[in-house]
C-alpha cells in the first residue's frame, strides 16, 4: 500500500507516510486501518510530500462524504496533513471539510505538524501545556 502506517499506542498518534501516486482506494484502506485498529480517538498526521494523488476533487469530496457518514464509537482525533505546497490543493480541501467536530490543517513540515497534533490532543482531554 503507497501509506505506510505506524501507530503510537503510547502517544496516541498515527503516523502514516505516502508515497506515489495515491488512489482512492489507498484512502479508504488507512481509514479502515486506523477503525480495524480502534484508533479513531488518536491524532493522525499523514505526510503527503512524496505522493500523488490519482483522483478528482469530486471523488475526494464523495470520499469525504462516506468518512463524515461512518459511525464510530469514540470521537475523532485531529488531522493534520504534511503537502508539498506547491501540490497540496487536494489536501486544503480535505482539511476544509467538516467531519464531526475533527480539527483538521495543512502543513509544510511534519515538526509543525506534529506540535499542532500534540496541542490539539492536549486541549480536548482539557490539559494544560503549563
């Protein structure tokens, strides 16, 4: 599969890296992954810099429309998404869709994507960072 994923039990983060030319399909099997893995709740950065994606905005949006639909049992972490900014238009709209109350953005570096995930994490279990 062109996304690599390595889950974090102990972070409660999934990392998953992308590498080619992404199908549809390649979405759809790390959504699925992360539900088989009950991981729903974790924050989840993927890093898009060395992918392609080989779909429509249409589809991507029809995708989005079937992830906003699914049920699950917990809320949803955040999202965040490393682009290549020069390519990272498909990415921006994902990240703009509304999908039960997840924060989702877009970032050029995985350190900064990595501290927004963190930030995110901490505030909705209502920790402080001080």
């Amino acid at each position: 599969m062109p996304i690599q994923i390595t889950i974090d039990h102990f972070n409660r983060l999934v990392v998953g890296v992308g590498q080619g030319t992404l199908a549809l399909q390649d979405l759809v099997g790390f959504g699925l992954e992360v539900v088989q893995a009950g991981v729903v709740p974790y924050g989840k950065i993927i890093d898009l810099t060395r992918a392609t994606p080989a779909f429509s905005r249409q589809e991507l949006l029809a995708f989005a429309q079937v992830v906003r639909e699914m049920p699950t049992n917990a809320p949803r972490g955040p999202l965040a998404m490393v682009i290549d900014p020069k390519r990272g238009e498909l990415a921006r709209l994902f990240a703009g869709v509304e999908i039960a109350g997840r924060p989702a953005n877009v970032f050029r570096s995985i350190h900064a994507a990595r501290r927004w995930v963190n930030a995110q994490m901490h505030a909705s279990r209502g920790e402080d960072d001080g």
